[in-house]
C-alpha cells in the first residue's frame, strides 16, 4: 500500500511514531500530541546526465524543465541536495578563504563547470510541458515526461504541516535535515564533492527531520489527515522511485535488501 516496496528500491528511509522530535531529548510535544516522523539512513541518488543529454534533442528547454519540476515536487516534502546546494557550499569556502593569507592557493570545487549550460535555460511550466509531451511521439520521452506529470501531480495532493513554535523549541540546536536525494551528473562531479564534504560534519549535531505530521490524539480528524498526508509522501516517493527507474544511467542505485 502507498508504494512501500518500491520506495525501498531507492530510497532508505526510517519512520517512527514518537512524542518528541530529537531521540534522547527532554523536551516533549503537547500534551497528547504524537509525530510521524521520516528520516534517510543514506541518500538515494539520481544521475542526471544522461536524462539532460537525451532531452534536450527534444526542446531546449525540456532538461531544466524536468529537472526543476522533478527537484520541486520531491522538495514539497523531503530534502534533495543539488547543485545548487553545492554553489551555496563552494560560495561559502570562498567566504572563508578570503580572510587567509594565501587565499588564492585554495581551490574550491568547479560546481559551474559540472553544471549543463541546458539547465539554466527558463523552464517550461506544467502547461506547457502537458502541450508539449501531447506532441511527443517517441516513447522513451513520452514515458519520462508522464511519468514527472504524475510526480508533480501525487505530490501536490496534500499540504505539508505548518512548523509550529513548539516544533522549532525541540529542534532549537539541530542542523539542516538530512538530504533523502542526491542529484548529480556524475558519480564523481563536484556536486557529489560538496555532499560528502558536508556529510562529514553533518551528525555533529542532531539534524532536523525532513517530515514532520503531527497528531493530536483527541482529534480523530486531525489523525485521519496525518495518516493521509503520509500517504501522499509515500506515494511522491514511489513515483519518483518509478521515474528514476527510467531515467537512463541509474541501473546501479538499486538498493539491494538482504532477507
């Protein structure tokens, strides 16, 4: 139901029904309020690439069309680390080395020059692509571009929760949530640089979940709504885990699950 197993092919996520938001913490929720809480054991990751170079033989505009509706519509509920991401990061070195002494002998990684000059034509809006992918003869893109239409369409069947006072009293000290994706265009490019230099001090602090439902146990509705809004993450998930499937390149970030 909701997608599990193919969400488990790509994406290693934790769930867990809880009274706080940081395990071992003292500081609790409301009183009668639970949390559905989702959170990655690793990042799944997409290689882009190979997508980028086979769509823009479509439209020139298709690449950052896909990637920013794909990035957008996973982003509604869960972190996905890109290269945007990694220009904050190299533009933040450069912030420090600039008070070194030999500031120019520091390097930073080359994220402009790893970055398709496609993705940063103006994307096309979901108007637009639904014309577009109607002209579309070819399977191959007919399937990519039907298959982003229904992740942006699940992913905006529901409302993430508002993040209440007493939510950012319990994460106070936590760092920025874990990503649950990491999107590069090479196994080895300067994005994936970037996130595993983050990586490193990532867990110094308790970090923020990237979902948060609560449930107020006095309210059946407000459970029936939390219940049903995990549903609809879950079913974003699932699609998105389909869409990779197709997404050339990404036979090997299948996830292999023992017993």
């Amino acid at each position: 139901m909701h997608g599990g197993p193919v969400i488990d092919r790509r994406f290693d996520l934790d769930l867990a029904l809880s009274d706080r938001l940081v395990d071992y913490s003292d500081e609790r929720g409301p009183d009668g309020t639970l949390y559905l809480v989702l959170d990655p054991d690793s990042a799944a990751f997409v290689l882009l690439t190979p997508t980028i170079e086979l769509l823009e033989n479509v439209h020139p505009r298709l690449p950052a069309t896909f990637y920013n509706h794909f990035a957008g519509a996973l982003s509604r509920w869960v972190r996905v680390y890109d290269y945007h991401d990694a220009e904050e990061r190299v533009e933040m070195l450069r912030e420090w080395y600039e008070g070194e002494e030999n500031a120019d002998q520091y390097e930073v990684p080359d994220v402009e020059g790893c970055t398709p000059k496609s993705l940063k034509e103006r994307p096309l809006n979901l108007c637009e692509l639904k014309k577009l992918n109607a002209e579309i003869r070819d399977a191959r893109f007919k399937a990519l571009i039907t298959g982003l239409l229904e992740l942006c369409r699940i992913s905006k069947q529901a409302k993430r929760p508002d993040f209440t006072e007493d939510m950012g009293e319990q994460l106070m000290d936590s760092n920025p949530a874990l990503p649950c994706l990491l999107a590069a265009f090479s196994t080895g490019d300067a994005v994936v640089g970037c996130f595993d230099d983050e990586a490193q001090t990532a867990m110094e602090v308790t970090p923020q979940p990237n979902v948060i439902i609560p449930l107020k146990l006095c309210d059946p509705a407000s459970v029936r709504k939390g219940f049903r809004t995990l549903g609809v993450v879950c079913e974003a998930l699932a699609s998105a885990s389909r869409l990779i499937d197709l997404m050339p390149g990404n036979d090997e970030g299948v996830i292999t699950r023992e017993g």
